[in-house]
C-alpha cells in the first residue's frame, strides 16, 4: 500500500517536472536579439529599374533578365515605376532615384522635356548615369539606349505589309500626338520603304492617347477613306481601340493591321486573327544588357558606352504562328 | 545532531531559494523581453523620427525663406541637426533585408539636407525664384522621405513578421509555465511539508507511546527512537531512566523477598522455642532424675535399662539445647543413634535399622535437631502400625559437591497430595513427636538455613515404602546465616 503511493507520488512528481520544464523550455529558448538577416558586403551597386507600365508581361521579363544579370554580378537591383503609363508618378520615381543617388538608374524612356531635364540636368549633377531601355529619348543625355532598333521595326512591317497587299492600297498610319522619338523612327523606318512603292498610299492619323480619342479618330478617318485596305498601329496602345472601331463597321478580317509591342491587347488580338502581324521583341534581352552594360560602365570597363545604343533582337509574329 | 530548529531552518531555506530562483528568472525575463520590446519600439520610432526632423526642416526653411531672422536661422539649424542624427540612428537598422530601401533612404536625407542648404544660399544672395524652385524640391524630397519610411516600415514588419508572432506566442507560454510551476511547487512543497512534519511528530508518538507504557508500569519494554534529533536524545534518557527504574524495582523486590524469609525464619525459631520451652519444665529434676534411675538400675544390674536412660537423657538434653544452632552431621548422627537404641527397646524385633555411613562425610554442617524428625516419623508411620514392624535404612554418601542422606522405610507409602504439602512447608502435623518438631518444620528450617529449594526431595510409592533424601551442600551459600541464627 505505501509502495504503491509512493510511486504513485513518483509519478505526478515526475509528470509535473517534465510538463513544467517543457514548458520552461520553450519559454527561455528564443533568441533574445531580431534576427538579422546578413548584410552583403559584395553589393557594391545599387541600381534602380524604372518603367512606366509595372507588372505587365513586357516589363516583368525586362526586370527578370535585370534582375538575373545584377545577381550574378552581385549589385542590388529594384524595380520601380508606375502603372498603366501613369508619367507624373513614373517621374516622381525617377526623382526619389535620382535623389536616393543610386548608383545607375535604366529607366524606359519618356520623351517629354520633364524627363529629359531630369535625366540632363538633375541626374548628371548628382553624377548618376542614365541607361535608356526599350524606349529611346536620344537628345536626354542618357549613357546609352538598350532596346529594339524602331527604325529597323518599322522597316519589317512595311514590308510586310507590302508582301500582304500587293504593291498598291490606302495605308492608315496610325499614331498618337506624343512625338515620342520611338514612333517617330517607326514611321521613319515605314516611310522609307514604302516610298519605293508609288501604288501605296499612306495616311497619318493623329490622335490622343484616349479610347474614346482613338476610336473619333478611326471614324473620321475611314469616313474620309472608304477604300482603305491596310491599318499600321505605330504605339500597341492604340491597337486595341482601333481594331475594336474597325470591328464595328465591318468585318475585320479582310483588312491588313499591323502593330508594334507584344502587350497583352494585341496578343490576345493576334491569337484571334484580328490583327495580321506584331513586331516581337526580347525583352529579357534588354534586362540583361542594360544592366550588364551599366555595371561594366560603373567598373570602368567600358567608356565610352555607344551612344547610338545596343540593339536587341527583333521578330515579326504573324497571325499565322500564333498558337 | 540534526536539530529541529535545524530541520526547520533548512525548510524554510529551501522554500526561500525556490521563490527566489522564480524571481530572479521572471525578472530577467521580464528585462529581456522589454529590452526586446524596446529595441523594436526604437526601430519604428527612429524611422517615424526621420519623418517628424524631415517635415520639421521643411517647416522651419518655409518659415526662414518667409523671414529670414537670426532665430529662425538657429531654428532651421536645430532641425537640421535633428535631421542629421536620426539619420545615423536609422542608418544603424541596416539589415539585409532593408539595405537597399536604407541607404536610399539615407541619401534622400542628405540629398534633403544639401537642398534645403542650397535654398537658403540662393535666399542669401537674394536669388528668390532658385531658392523657392530649390525649396519645391526639398518639399518634394520631404515627402518622398514620408513615403519612404512607410515602405520601410512595411519591409520591418515583413521582415520581423514571424519573430513579433515568437513574442505573442513565449508570452502565450509564459502564462502556462506559471500556472506547471505553481502546480510542481504546491505539490513538491506539500510532500516535502508532510515528510517534514512526519520526521518530528513521529518520534513524538513513540516517545507518548512509551510513556504510556511506563505510566501502566511496563518497565521491560525497551524504548527505541530512530530519528537524530533531540527527540531521540529525550528518548535516550527516558530509556536510560526506564532502566534505572527497572533496576531499581528489581533490586527492591529481592530485598522484599529476603525480608520476608527472615521474618518467617524468625517465627519458626520462636514457634520452636516455644514448644521447648513448654517441654523444658524442671529439666535439672528430669536430668538429674534420669541419672539417678540410670545409676540406679546399673547398681542393680540391669545394664541396659541404664544405657536406655542415659540414651533418653542425652536425647533430651540435645533437644533443649540445640535446636537454634547449627551442629555437625556427626551430632545428629549420634543423636539419631540414641533415639534408635530407645526405640530399638520399644519395637524389639520389630523394628529392623541398617546404616550405611560414610564416616569421611560427617563433618557438614546442618541445623540441629533435622534428622530425627524425619527418622521419627518413619518410625510413626512405617513401623508402628506394622504388625510385622518394618525396616529403616539410613544412608550418608558423597554425590558430587553434595552430600547425600537417605532415610527409606517399606511402609505403606505417603500419598501425592501429603508429598506436595510437605515439600511446601505447609503441614504442620506434630502428632506424636517427640521433639515436638514435625517434617514441615524441618524441611523448611533446611531451606532457610542453605538458601536452596531443593535440598529436600520426598519419593514414594503406595505399599512400597518412602524415601526422603536431603542432599546437603558441602559449603554453605549464607554463611551469614549461620552468625545471625547463633546471636539470635
């Protein structure tokens, strides 16, 4: 009897010493200090990618390749930017880069004189260099341009297009009233080749960048050109509204439209058959040596950067490999 | 010596370094966890800081640019500073997670720092459109600054996410090792409280248990306390006193018991001599008288008529004057010869008496007047209600550090009870002695004076005779015994 009690005793004596130091345990076991995460000392630069149209599939594979290339050299690299071409918030970036003095900024062009006197004045004073990827603003100073050449883009379409519609027929040239420097090589390099067909006719139609400015701007347009059997889009913003203007008054098919930029309107266009040709470009290209370049800039490896810029590879999609 | 004052002390002791062992750890506990509670407040209050000194500049250039004053001059130089220290206590957060978003950080102050600089250079030099321009942008940078530390904080809070939820939850435990601890101790401090209690109180029951005993007046049972306090000393001298006690009784008693035998030693002596003296009248004229016959008859030629008388003569004589003295068995075997010569002329053939006597034996002492009792009564019981009379043998031998005397007769036997009482001292039948003495008297008179039980031994059979043996110590156990009977 007085056995058993006493082991009984044991028992809870040894259940409450292994309950209360379990419990000790995990109170007194945590680290006392925040954890610090390790600083890399190898990061010497801090570079900063700015655009204008975040987390669309373009600007994401431009970031993945920067991203990848400043990995392997060990710099930091951050995306920033603005959404849906938002160019006030996309300038105040640029600014608080400029001002947070990185170390390089690429940054998609903006040709507007807000960015370039940012990119002359402000960013040279604090001595920071300007890499220009995808979009080109030349007369801004930047170090150099990583991108498609437009002006060769531009040539591909037309002919293209000519290779489609046969030596004559009404062109409409769609483009918007930026001026932006890209659009102008595109229609530079459209123009040219077309010239040496007298049987093609070309028509400019300017517009604001707007839906409802797009689709005034088609109507009048067509209004005054009936005939008109080809639409070359020079900004992929503008393919939509103008294929959706089209698709109102007829059938789309039988004409001829072609456009700039794999965004993910005129993919999506393309798939269906809507649109007869894109101009595709490599975007992770553009990521990877923009940031390759500035590194080796900032490392003193290679100075003078060209300043005609680095071209990036170029394709045309026809409707007919679209998947 | 474990005292219990000792005993009590070391409890207590232990008691006191448990709670304060609880306390200290909770204390360091509680230190740490607010030292960490600090550490995180700081992050955020030196980042929120930032934005406070980086709007306060803003405010005091605004006002220097609107009224450049002395005072405000020191004003916007205290905010500046202000400004420049929180920037290296922020820049002292650099982590690896925030590194990029720190150092950028940190240049926009000092980018703020250097326009707000270059603002009130252009005031100072009276260019108002620089300055205001350089003043738009120091706002400009203000504000980015604002926006930064909420990203910042944002990535804190990522970063820290799973450590702040670490907090929550060791708090969360905490509160249970309270409640396991206060559990473990109750029931570690009752057990402890209960053996404790039991290691004084138990001695204390033996010791009442003993007490108990003693005052009952159980002085034999030995009291035993295995503890080592001063229960077990108090139990120690209670038993060394119990002992005392004991020995004391014990010793008290014996001295009772030889008080007692004195006293009955002493009655038997007057009760004899009493009866001596009752039988004592005119012994002179007796003595005298009976020498008168003895010569007498022998003048006359009767010869042994004479020897007879004389043989009475000495008997009685013996008899009045012996009795309280020891003698030597020589003397009572000579008197026991004369009583048998008289006895031999009253019985004629009838009375047949063999001795086989070892003369080397004789000198033993005995108490006077022993043997012819017990010869007497064999004569009174074996021979004289005989027709055909009987026979008596008288034997004295050496047996070890003894000497043996047999009286046997062949009469009818005694029968078991009479033995019994006899060999007790009880029975007091002197019919038809001579002496007056009967058997009870010597067998008790012999056991007084050897301090022995079993001098005396009676063996008997129906129709076969009796025989009473006394076996005789060759020494004495009481030789005082022997003095005191003599002046008595």
């Amino acid at each position: 009897m007085r056995k058993t009690i006493v082991v009984l005793l044991a028992a809870i004596c040894a259940v409450l010493i292994w309950f209360t130091s379990a419990s000790a345990y995990k109170v007194f076991r945590a680290d006392w200090r925040l954890p610090q995460t390790p600083l890399q000392e190898s990061a010497e630069y801090r570079l900063v990618l700015i655009t204008q149209e975040l987390e669309t599939p373009f600007w994401d594979k431009v970031g993945a390749g920067a991203r990848e290339e400043a990995a392997k050299h060990g710099a930091m690299l951050e995306i920033w930017g603005s959404y849906n071409n938002d160019a006030d918030e996309f300038l105040k970036k640029l600014e608080i880069a400029i001002h947070s003095r990185m170390d390089g900024i690429i940054v998609q062009g903006l040709d507007t004189d807000a960015f370039k006197e940012l990119v002359k004045y402000k960013a040279a004073s604090y001595g920071i260099p300007v890499i220009t990827v995808a979009n080109d603003v030349p007369d801004s100073l930047r170090r150099t341009y990583v991108g498609s050449d437009q002006f060769e883009a531009g040539r591909t379409i037309a002919r293209q297009l000519a290779a489609d519609m046969g030596q004559e027929g009404t062109v409409i040239l769609l483009r918007d009233n930026g001026n932006a420097y890209y659009q102008e090589q595109r229609l530079d390099g459209i123009r040219s080749i077309l010239e040496a067909y007298p049987g093609i006719e070309l028509q400019y139609a300017e517009t604001q960048g707007s839906r409802e400015q797009v689709i005034a701007a088609m109507q009048d347009l067509m209004n005054h050109s009936p005939d008109v059997q080809a639409f070359i889009a020079a900004n992929a913003n503008l393919t939509a509204a103008m294929v959706q203007e089209i698709g109102r008054r007829s059938r789309v098919k039988p004409y001829h439209i072609y456009s700039f930029d794999d965004s993910p309107d005129t993919l999506t266009l393309l798939r269906e058959g809507l649109i007869d040709g894109i101009i595709e470009q490599s975007p992770e290209e553009m990521g990877r040596i923009s940031t390759a370049l500035m590194i080796d800039w900032l490392e003193g490896r290679q100075i003078p950067l060209k300043t005609s810029g680095y071209h990036t590879e170029i394709r045309l999609r026809k409707a007919e490999d679209a998947p | 010596m474990n005292r219990i004052q000792n005993k009590i002390l070391v409890l207590t002791g232990i008691v006191l370094f448990i709670m304060a062992a609880i306390w200290l750890t909770l204390t360091y506990y509680s230190r740490q966890t607010q030292e960490q509670y600090n550490d995180i407040l700081q992050r955020y209050l030196r980042m929120n800081e930032v934005t406070g000194a980086s709007q306060q500049t803003i405010t005091d250039l605004n006002n220097y640019l609107i009224r450049p004053t002395p005072e405000h001059y020191e004003q916007l130089e205290q905010s500046k500073e202000r400004l420049r220290r929180a920037k290296y206590d922020v820049f002292a957060l650099r982590n690896g997670d925030n590194d990029f978003d720190l150092t950028s950080y940190t240049n926009l102050i000092d980018s703020l720092l250097e326009t707000a600089n270059r603002s009130m250079m252009f005031q100072a030099q009276m260019d108002t459109e620089d300055s205001n321009q350089a003043f738009n942008e120091a706002t400009r940078i203000s504000r980015s600054i604002s926006d930064m530390t909420l990203t910042l904080l944002d990535t804190e809070l990522k970063t820290y996410d799973r450590f702040y939820r670490g907090i929550i939850e060791r708090s969360t435990e905490l509160n249970k090792l309270g409640i396991w601890l206060l559990r473990t101790i109750t029931f570690l401090l009752l057990i402890f409280a209960y053996w404790f209690a039991l290691s004084i109180t138990r001695p204390v029951q033996k010791l009442t248990q003993a007490a108990k005993e003693l005052s009952r007046g159980r002085f034999d049972q030995e009291i035993e306390v295995s503890s080592n306090d001063e229960i077990a000393f108090l139990a120690k001298m209670f038993e060394r006193m119990r002992v005392n006690i004991n020995n004391l009784i014990t010793e008290i008693q014996q001295k009772a018991q030889l008080e007692h035998e004195l006293q009955q030693n002493k009655l038997l002596l007057q009760e004899s001599r009493y009866r001596s003296l009752q039988s004592q009248i005119h012994p002179h004229f007796l003595f005298n008288t009976l020498d008168t016959l003895s010569k007498k008859a022998y003048l006359e030629g009767a010869e042994e008529t004479s020897d007879l008388l004389a043989s009475v003569a000495g008997l009685l004589r013996y008899n009045l004057r012996r009795l309280d003295r020891s003698v030597t068995l020589y003397e009572e075997v000579r008197v026991l010869r004369q009583y048998m010569d008289i006895q031999s002329a009253r019985f004629a053939d009838r009375l047949r008496f063999v001795e086989e006597i070892d003369e080397s034996c004789l000198y033993v002492q005995i108490p006077g007047l022993t043997l012819q009792p017990i010869v007497e009564n064999a004569v009174i019981h074996a021979v004289e209600p005989m027709e055909d009379g009987g026979t008596i043998v008288f034997r004295i031998a050496e047996d070890g550090d003894r000497i043996r005397v047999e009286i046997a007769d062949n009469g009818p036997g005694m029968p078991e009870d009479k033995i019994e009482r006899v060999l007790k001292g009880s029975a007091q039948e002197t019919e038809g002695h001579t002496t007056g003495i009967g058997i009870g008297n010597v067998v008790q008179r012999l056991r007084l004076f050897y301090g022995q039980d079993d001098i005396i031994d009676i063996e008997s059979k129906p129709r076969s005779g009796t025989k009473v043996v006394l076996r005789l110590p060759k020494v004495r156990r009481y030789e005082a015994d022997d003095q005191r009977t003599d002046r008595g």
